[in-house]
C-alpha cells in the first residue's frame, strides 16, 4: 500500500530532528521535537506529558481525500480529560487542527480518561467522533484510523472497535502535524496554541494515502489443508513444534500460532474490508489451488510466470491476494458470515502449501508486528527478541514487488490470457504436494 509517510524515531538518543524515512513519495517530511520532546535511542520518541510534543511541517502531499494514520504507543499515565482541547485536554497522539472549521479536515486522535481511543474529525460545518478499544498503561498499543468519501474506521490492537458512514477527508486547511499533544484551539496553519500532551513513548507514526484495515495482516482462514511431512492437515488442527513442507528446503517447525476470529454479520461498513478472498479450485492455473481457497485479503501467494520473469528477474514472485481479484475464479467473498484467520510463523518467512498452492507463512517486519494485537506482539517479542531491534531488516521468502506493479503483473496476466501459476519442466520443488509438479525458482 502507498505508504507517504514513516516516523520511528530511530535517530541517535536525544536527537532533535525525527526524520520521515518513507521516501517512496519523492520527499522526506522530516520533524522536530519540541519543549523537551526527544528520542530514546531504541526506536521511540520520549513525551513527558507537560509540555513537549513533535512537530511536522505542512505539506500539501497530506491533504488527503483517502488515507489511513497509524500509530504505535505506550501511555504511561491515564489522561484526566476527555476532550481533544482546552486546558484539560485528553492525551492526544495526533492533531492537524486548529480553532474552528475552516475548510474542513481537521482530524485528532487522542485518549479519554477511560482509557478508549477517540477520534474527532471535521467537515467544514460538523465533528464527528469515534471511539472505542481500551489502553492499556505501560503496554505497546496500535491504532489505525482510515477515512475516505464514503466512511471511516478506527482499529485498536487489531480489532475494529468503530465505523462510520460520514464523507471526510484531510484536505481543506493547511496545518502542520503536531504528534504527542493537541492544537485544537490553535490559529489557522501556526500550532501556537498547544494543550493534551501525551505522557509516554511512541514507537511509529505512519501516513498512508489509501485505506489500512484490521485484516492487513496476512492470514488463511480455518479448514485450510496445509501440507506437513505426514500429508495434509488442517490448518486449525495445527500445533506450535508440527513440522511444516517448505518450498525452499525441508520442513520447518511452526515456532508461533495466531488466531482471529470476526462475526461479519454484525460488522458495519468496515465489514467488507475484513473479508477473505476466495480463489476457487484451479484459478491461479494448472489446477491450483486442488480446493477452494479463502485467506486474508493482503496474503500473499507465489505467481510463478514468464511474465514475472521479464518484469523483475524472477520468475517466482509473491503477490496479495487482492491484487488477484482482477482475474477469473478470485473474489472477495460476500456471502461469508464469520470468519476465523489463522497466522502461521516460522523461523524464517517461507513459502509453504495451502490446498496444494504454493503461499506465504506469516511475513513479520517492523510495519506487520505494530498491527500485531498487544498480548500477540509480546508472545512473538518473546520468542524472536531481535525483532525489537531497530537494526533488523526482514527477508522475504521470494520478492515482494511493490503494489502498483503487483497490479501490472495481474493485468499482464490477463492480457495475455496465461495463468499467474506456470509449471517449469526440470526445476523441481524441493517439496511438492503432487508428483510432477515442478517451479521455476530465481
């Protein structure tokens, strides 16, 4: 997804300066911490909750019409109001803001007294405010908010705790960002008002110019045959130690096992963001997937093709699922009420059978583990501590081309009229769920 903007406040301890290390966008929207603000040294800005906060500049590349904020925190200390301003304000972890309406698109997300996270978000006439999940002090939290024409959504830790329908956008003034307090009631476009300081430490702050849902962790759902040293078993019968066919080598033992289970049916509109893709029986070619195969929209699954060899070097390339919507037999699946997502994670991200069609394990990179649930990411810090580690780089099993040539790769495909799975004769799978089968590797 296109990502404008990355603060992790990796910079030395007592750095003055955060820089934006996202520069996809062709420009780095670096900040300043301010009245004491600073960095930890370990990948986290240092708020002391009385007077400091960090700022970033206007930048019209933020008047977004479509986006998503995400943001990673630990709160050491309840706040004691409820309101994104005045002198009580509540602890506020984002504010583009300023007194009044004005042109629309003033957007806070900031914490109540009862430990919910709440967002405020005008049109230029009206706020409207969502709220939901629980904080916890002293624990690493992860909110996502997403608006765009035609609604909005706030998750926490994971879970979708509020939607709405409303029309709204971040465009319409021309405000700097503030992180770690409020400039509600401040002048238009100066920050010369700023109240609600944040008491604690924020690991991230990420602006991206598309919606970012719940379910952008990649997952297959419950009843999914996967293929072991002993035949295919399913997916929720699965034990953390079971040993697991590779496509890359022998078996590997499944160190973690996540579990996620969401009733559709009562979900309001972000409910269709949540909803796994179904590739049916044969669409991804050569009879893969042998069953049909329902996994989380942003799952990946390996495209082995001519195509992709003449687009990146390598005729093994894995591609999200939804990116794979645009061909015959994969869809997002509408008549689904519930369902349960499983994430499986190894020593290393692999390539593993899902009903017979070569896929991804769970990938996990500094960006997947802050969407991560709280109690989650602890288990998983647990077992891999170097993850916590700003120096770690996650390695993909094959590459991950960037999503708008996923995109192209798929049209390609189905320009051409040729499968996004291929089989290569002589290049042999190291394990492979049925004789014959053979793939081109890099």
């Amino acid at each position: 997804m296109p990502r404008l903007a990355l603060w992790t406040f990796d910079e030395v301890p007592g750095s003055s300066v955060g820089a934006d290390s996202e520069t996809s966008d062709g420009t780095s929207q670096n900040g300043t911490f301010q009245n004491g603000a600073t960095t930890s040294g370990s990948g986290s800005g240092v708020f002391n909750g009385s007077s400091d906060y960090f700022e970033i500049p206007y930048d019209p590349g933020f008047d977004l019409d479509t986006g998503s904020v995400a943001i990673t925190f630990t709160q050491e200390t309840a706040s004691t109001g409820n309101d994104p301003w005045g002198s009580g304000a509540a602890q506020t972890l984002f504010s583009r803001d300023s007194s009044g309406f004005d042109g629309g698109g003033h957007l806070t997300i900031y914490i109540k007294a009862d430990g919910s996270v709440a967002v405020r978000h005008q049109v230029p006439d009206q706020s409207f405010y969502y709220k939901g999940g629980n904080v916890t002090l002293g624990e690493p939290t992860t909110v996502i908010y997403t608006w765009s024409p035609t609604g909005s959504q706030l998750v926490v830790d994971g879970v979708v705790v509020d939607t709405g329908t409303e029309a709204l956008t971040m465009a319409g003034n021309s405000e700097p960002i503030v992180i770690g307090a409020t400039q509600a009631v401040s002048g238009d476009g100066t920050a010369d008002i700023v109240q609600g300081f944040f008491d604690g430490t924020i690991e991230g702050v990420a602006i991206y110019d598309e919606n970012v849902h719940a379910n952008t962790i990649p997952c297959f759902t419950k009843g999914t045959l996967i293929l072991t040293p002993r035949g295919e078993r399913p997916i929720e019968t699965l034990s953390v130690g079971d040993l697991v066919c590779t496509a890359d080598g022998p078996p590997q033992r499944i160190r973690w096992i996540g579990v996620r289970r969401l009733v559709l049916a009562k979900a309001s509109s972000g409910a269709d963001n949540l909803r796994p893709v179904r590739i049916a029986a044969g669409a991804l070619g050569n009879g893969l997937p042998k069953r049909d195969l329902r996994v989380s929209r942003h799952h990946r699954m390996l495209v082995s093709s001519k195509i992709a060899a003449r687009m990146f070097g390598s005729r093994t390339v894995l591609v999200a699922a939804i990116k794979l919507t645009a061909l015959p037999g994969i869809s997002i699946d509408e008549k689904i009420r519930d369902v349960e997502y499983i994430h499986l994670m190894f020593d290393q991200h692999q390539v593993i059978f899902a009903e017979s069609a070569p896929t991804e394990s769970f990938y996990i990179c500094p960006e997947s583990l802050k969407m991560v649930p709280s109690a989650s990411r602890q288990e998983i810090l647990a077992i891999f501590p170097e993850l916590s580690s700003i120096t770690y780089v996650a390695k993909p099993a094959q590459p991950i081309p960037p999503d708008r040539l996923q995109k192209r790769l798929v049209a390609r495909h189905l320009n051409n009229n040729k499968p996004v799975f291929q089989m290569f004769d002589g290049e042999a799978l190291p394990v492979r769920p049925d004789p014959g089968l053979h793939l081109a590797t890099s």
